[in-house]
C-alpha cells in the first residue's frame, strides 16, 4: 500500500553546499513562520557549534506540510566525520535531495553521501544551488554529478530519474527553477517536484508492526528516545512491543509517549502510522539498530551496520601546573564519568577506560568527530589533557596490516600546484587525478589518514593561504610505511612564569612563537616552534639587565609579530608523540607529556636503549 499522503526526504550535500538554508526556505514557504516572525538563519543548526563552525554535526528531523501531503525532511550532516548519522538516517528516506553548488560542482563529501544515497536505492532528485553565484556552471555541473552517479554504480532506473528532474536555485534568495533562465522567484517548483515526482513510502499499513530505531535522543526525565520509521503496521500509545536487539536479545516493552514531527518541533500523538517517522518512550536502553514489532508476530529487518572507527586519542585528568585555575572540573573521576555518558548517548564513538585506568580512549571518526566532543566538555567547565590522535589499524588476515585511507582534493591556483603536490607526497599521498582550470587546478589524491594530520596547515603555507582541502574516509588498504611527522623543532619552556616581551623579541627571530607578553607559562610547556629541527628550551621570562649607563635605544619599544594561535583539531594534528594538547575553558596549550627537561633527555635514552634492543 502506497502511504500517497507522506514523502520522506533527505537532503545530502558535500559541506557549506546550502542544505541547512534550502532547510530554512522550504519551512518559510510552507507557512511555519508568520509573516513578521523573526528566525535565525540556518535555524536547524542549533547546536552552538554547528552555528559557529557553520556545519552540520548531527541529523535534524522537520516536516513540512504542502497540498495536503506530509512532507519529512531530513537534513543530513555533509562532512565525513559524522558520516555515522548520514549512514542512518537515510534508512527513513525513500527518496533524496542532492544539492550541489553550481560553482564548485562535486566535492569528496558529495561523493560520500551520494554513494551512500545510491546504495540505500534512493530516488535522487539533483538541486543545483546558488547559480546566482558569479561563475556558476549549472549545465556542466549536472552533467559531472550523473557522471559521478555513474562511477558510483547508480542504476539504470536511478540515473533516469536524475536526468529528468534537475531544480536550479538559490536557497539564500529563496527561489527555485526547472530552468536556470526563467524568472521564478519561490520555492515553490521545488516542493511541487517533491511531492509530485519523488515516491510516497510503500508500505504494509494492515501488517504486524515494525519499526526500526536509527537515531537515539535523550531527555533527563524520560532518559532514552528511539526515533525510527514505521515500515509495516501502526505503533500506538499504550502498545506492548518487542524490541529485537542487533545481537538477537528480546525484550517486551510498553510504550509510554509517542510523537511525530511537526514542523521544527514534536507533537504528542495517539499513534504512528505505516511510513511516517515517529519518535517512542518507554523503551529503556534503546540503542541503534533496535526493532520494534509485534510480539506475536514479530518482523525481522535487516540490522543497520555503521562505519568502524578511523581514530582514537586518549583523555586524561590534566596534571599542568596551572591546572584548576580556568575550569571548576579537573578530577579523573568526574572526566571518566562525563565521558561513560557519552558512550551511552553517543553510538558512533567506542568510548573504553584503559586497563591501567590512567585515563579514557575515545575513538571516532576524525579529527573534528573528536575535536567537537572536547569543545563540547570544555564548555561545560572541564581541564583535561589528551595525547595525539592515533589512527586504527586493522588485520588483513594474513599478519599484514590495513590502515585507513582518504580520499582528498585541493583547489589550488595553478602556480602553487606543484608545491601542493610535493607537500602531499611527503605525507604519503598519491595523486589520482588533476584538472586544470582558467585559473585553478583540482587535484585527487590517495593519502593515509595518518598523513591528513597537520596537511592542511602545511598546505595552506605553500599556497599562501589561497587552497582548499577536502578529505574523505575512502577504505581500508595496505599499510603505507613511515610517514615524516613535523619537520621542525619547538622551542620549550624552562620555567612556570609568564611571558615578557624582552625574551620573546630575541626568540622570534628564531621561529614562530605561539605566546605573547604576559601569557602564563610552565616548565614544559611549548611556546614556539623553531625554524631548525631538534627541540630547544628558552626562557621566555628573561629579562634585560640593567645597568647604570643609559642607552641610546632605551625607549624602543620590542616589535612583536603576533603569536600563532591554534583551534582545537588543529593542536591535536600539530603534537608529536610525545606531547600532550592541554583543553581548558578560556585555553588551549601544547605541552611535553614529561615536563622535566633532564627527566626528558633520561626518556629519550631509555627509548633509544629499547630500540636497539629490539632491531
């Protein structure tokens, strides 16, 4: 039975593509706002990360209502490190949005999701975004996106429906066309393409229930909330179910609240019906993955599979000299407790205690999948230190080892191409494709994951900050060898007192310090980076003897270049093994994990010692 009243869709796009905004206009022109009603742009992004960082980190759920038809939208993160929720969301999809910006046509996050989108047999209806933009191409981005389809193994029956239902619009401006030179100025086209040309969910609506769980929220006075589609039968309030574990495990259950989504927000209702997506109550411990069917008829469905974990770092109770004077909570116990509660909430990291228990490893799928989760405990008033991010290996059954690799792409001005080429090379990547352009040059390259560590900044050297990176998790392959780790040594700081303009004039001529007059400083602590290899301690309290004659340049002022600051993930790319990244509320500081020069040097022996040993 064909459910003809609902449409459920999900937007995927590569990041900053406009699928957040496009989310924004569709509600507008579905009549969820008053007319004289204020709304912040991107209004799905509410997470204050996702509003600063200008990404979606996790899938929201809306509906829309149009000519009679429930329409549910799900708006999809479009980086690769929160690919776990595009993975199982579009398990409630029948069909799917494919925005793509008219300018820079497919990146490597469209290629992801998209693969994804395909796999799953969604209908595919491309939105080519912002050809108001100077220099867009909407033509040939159509054309390269059914190419992309093609490579990624799409179907006769999908391709065609591509090729016959293209929207072209600006979702900042509120417009869209069936054809990129008339005049339209609504959303409208779009909307009547969705509800006209992408398929009602077809269902079994007189069948025994089943329901499958795909996202999990929280709530402190009811604890978990499994949000799924209904595939066969009506889940009422009320109803006793069974829920089918992905291991097998059975368990009755009632439910106790039911909601659908109703424009940006939930309605309580009596009952869910077959095709709609609803969210449950009552269902303690409900995890991703979990069934919801009759108990005397129960329905098997087939258990949703997320993508392994590509990364690991390691938390631990901070033990800097200048700890507990930003954050109220520094104690191991309260660090590992925050964080067993995000094992529970969160199902795409594997959170463990190590068996030494001298701290928590947290793996996940990137860089920024760990960076937003200790941004997100530093707001909350936490002090802790993690190690550098290592990347996870896997057995290739023959006593060889797998190990992640990206798929990355740079837009570069054609005369910094060979530079970035010989910086990806050096961190192990190897390029797949170039492309030149007027004026710039597109390059495709196979790289590690333990090569993506620190890249961008050392691309974006060689091209004076003009590049652009992307990167992907593509598959696992065969273990790379040594990659190079940063060339450069780093200047260390010999004692706990704070910076003074004096010292840090002699040493930036050096290198590149990351400090400025007056910043707090400790033993051990990094506060530059020399322009030599080898590490080099400083003092960077120093200051100019005085003496009883009066100098000609007495009152010249030191010229200081500022000091180079660091966001969260890109101090965890630049750290060595055998430093630590300090996270605090109001800082973020570089440290050596033993802070002792002379205890440093016996540490270095002993290593050495061992590796003799052992070769």
């Amino acid at each position: 039975m064909v459910q003809e009243t609902i449409r459920n869709v999900a937007i995927i796009a590569h990041v900053d593509h406009g699928k957040t905004t496009l989310c924004d206009k569709l509600l507008r022109a579905a009549g969820a706002f008053r007319e004289n009603q204020q709304v912040e742009e991107r209004v799905l992004d509410s997470n204050d990360q996702e509003r600063e960082r200008g990404i979606t980190i996790l899938s929201k759920n809306i509906s829309i209502e149009y000519q009679g038809v429930k329409i549910n939208v799900i708006d999809t993160p479009g980086h690769a490190d929160f690919g776990g929720e595009v993975e199982r969301v579009l398990k409630m999809a029948d069909g799917a949005l494919l925005l793509v910006d008219a300018f820079e046509g497919c990146m490597p996050q469209t290629r992801f999701v998209l693969r994804h989108a395909i796999d799953c047999g969604l209908k595919i209806l491309l939105v080519i975004n912002k050809i108001d933009r100077d220099g867009s191409r909407p033509e040939q981005i159509v054309n390269d996106t059914l190419d992309l389809m093609m490579d990624l193994g799409a179907t006769d029956e999908q391709l065609e429906f591509s090729m016959g239902h293209v929207v072209y619009c600006s979702a900042v401006n509120g417009f869209a066309r069936l054809d990129p030179s008339d005049d339209n100025e609504d959303m409208y086209p779009l909307l009547d393409m969705m509800i006209g040309e992408l398929p009602a969910p077809d269902v079994d609506a007189d069948g025994p229930l089943a329901m499958q769980c795909v996202t999990v929220d929280h709530s402190e006075y009811v604890g978990r909330i499994g949000i799924g589609r209904v595939f066969s039968g009506t889940i009422h309030h009320g109803d006793k179910i069974l829920v089918v574990k992905n291991d097998g495990e059975r368990a009755v259950c009632t439910v106790k609240q039911l909601f659908t989504f109703d424009y940006l927000g939930r309605k309580e209702c009596d009952e869910v019906v077959a095709g709609d997506i609803g969210a449950v109550v009552g269902v303690d411990g409900t995890d991703i993955g979990d069934v919801y069917t009759d108990p005397e008829n129960p329905v098997e469905l087939d258990p949703i599979e997320i993508d392994p974990p590509t990364m690991a770092v390691v938390f631990e109770p901070s033990n800097s000299p200048l700890v507990g004077r930003d954050g109220d909570i520094v104690g191991g116990r309260q660090l590992k407790e925050r964080l067993m509660t995000e094992r529970e909430n969160n199902v795409t990291m594997r959170i463990e205690e190590l068996p030494d228990k001298s701290g928590v490893e947290v793996s996940g799928r990137g860089i920024l999948h760990l960076g937003v989760l200790m941004e997100e405990m530093r707001r909350e008033g936490f002090e802790f230190q993690v190690g550098r991010p290592r990347v996870l290996f896997k057995s290739d059954g023959q006593g060889g080892r797998l190990e992640p690799i990206e798929q990355a792409a740079v837009e570069s001005p054609q005369e910094y191409a060979g530079k970035v080429i010989e910086v990806v090379g050096e961190a192990g990547g190897q390029m797949v494709s170039m492309e030149q352009g007027s004026t710039l040059s597109h390059l495709e390259f196979r790289i590690p994951t333990r090569g993506i560590m620190g890249l961008k900044t050392r691309i974006l050297n060689v091209s004076h900050g003009e590049a652009v990176f992307y990167h992907t998790f593509l598959e696992y392959g065969p273990y790379a060898g040594e990659i190079g780790g940063r060339n450069n040594g780093a200047m260390i700081s010999m004692s706990t007192e704070k910076a003074v303009a004096y010292a840090l004039g002699t040493l930036q001529e050096r290198g590149a310090l990351f400090v400025g007059p007056g910043d707090e400083c400790y033993e051990g602590m990094l506060v530059g980076e020399r322009s030599k290899p080898g590490d080099m301690v400083v003092n960077v309290a120093r200051t100019k003897r005085l003496g009883n004659q009066r100098s000609s340049t007495a009152d010249i002022a030191v010229q200081l270049t500022p000091p180079r600051t660091f966001t969260l993930e890109e101090a965890l790319e630049y750290i060595m093994d055998d430093e630590l990244v300090e996270v605090t509320p109001k800082n973020i500081r570089m440290r050596k994990r033993i802070l002792d020069a002379t205890e440093r040097k016996k540490a270095a022996v002993r290593a050495g010692l061992v590796k003799k040993l052992n070769d």
